[in-house]
C-alpha cells in the first residue's frame, strides 16, 4: 500500500497522496452521517458546512499531495470546523427528537 525510499525515489510524495486518500476515506461515514442527520433539523446550516467541509478537503488533499504533510492545514485545516458545526447540528436534531417524544 505504501512505497519505500528504496524502491522508488518519489515514495514520500506517492505516500503522502496515499495517506490523504485514505484519510480522506476514513472521515466519510461521519460527513455523511452527521450531513444528513444534521440537514433534518438544520438544512440550510448543514449544506453550508457541507459545501465548506468538500472545498476544505480539496485543499486538505492538495497540500497533502505536495509531500509536505504540513502543507495540508493552509486551507484544508477548514474542514475541522465545518465538521464540528455538522456535528452541533446532528447533536441538535436528537436534543429536539427527545424533547418531541417526552412531550
């Protein structure tokens, strides 16, 4: 999955664009999750975060794919908020969903 120094003189670059999409991969589940959960109680906040999130990514997975691993938190370090401010919304859908039904 990763290249070595030996095998190849472009590992580091080749590694770093691999660790950005598997990171990239990894956060799916909860952007998905916490979009859609969120957008129930929250529609027009969660679409705004959601467009936020996609565009941070972009520039997260860029910089990462400079080889300089540091290089991804220039813009991409945007995607941090805008996947908090989901989970605030998410959080929001099930606070009102338990004070509905205890209602």
């Amino acid at each position: 999955m990763y290249a070595t120094e030996a095998e190849n003189k472009d590992a580091k670059p080749f590694n770093c664009v691999q660790r950005g999409h598997q990171n990239s991969i990894e956060m799916m589940p909860l952007f998905f999750a916490t979009l859609l959960l969120g957008g129930l109680q929250h529609p027009v906040v969660a679409a705004a975060l959601g467009l936020l999130y996609t565009v941070a990514r972009f520039f997260y997975f860029k910089g990462y794919a400079t080889g300089v691993p540091e290089n991804r938190y220039k813009l991409g370090g945007l995607n941090f908020p805008a996947i908090m401010g989901l989970i605030i919304c998410t959080a929001s859908f099930g606070i009102n969903l338990v004070i509905r039904e205890a209602v």
